[in-house]
C-alpha cells in the first residue's frame, strides 16, 4: 500500500508568461493585419497596442477566475 498525497502545485509566472506571449502573437497579427491597409505607423500602433492590452487583461482575468475556484 502506497502513501501517497494530493499536492496542487500552481505556477502563477508560468500563466502569466503565457497569457503575456499569447497578447503580443495577437498584437503583432493587429499589426501586420493594420500595416496591410497601409495606414499611418501611429494607427497601427495604436490598434496593436489596443489589442495586446485588451488581450493581456480579459487573460488575467480568466486567471484571476480560474485560480479563485480551484
């Protein structure tokens, strides 16, 4: 008979690397996606910068949701 326990282990930097790596592959496709309307470098700044923050955030907070019920 086997002793052994349940231990979770959680990597939170592990998530957050993801989450981070995921909202620039999105962005950088914003990016090219607006450079092949050959629109100004401040508009496709803008749009890839919108999308990476819009991205990163509604991650963290699927994080910040799936950690609280686990």
């Amino acid at each position: 008979m086997t002793n052994s326990t349940h231990q979770t282990c959680h990597h939170p930097a592990r998530d957050i690397t993801i989450v981070a790596l995921v909202s620039g592959v999105v962005s950088l496709g914003t990016a090219v996606t607006t450079m092949a309307f050959e629109v100004s470098p401040l508009a496709t700044l803008t749009s890839s910068g919108g999308a990476f923050l819009a991205v990163l955030s509604a991650g963290m907070n699927v994080l910040h949701h799936v950690k609280r019920d686990v």
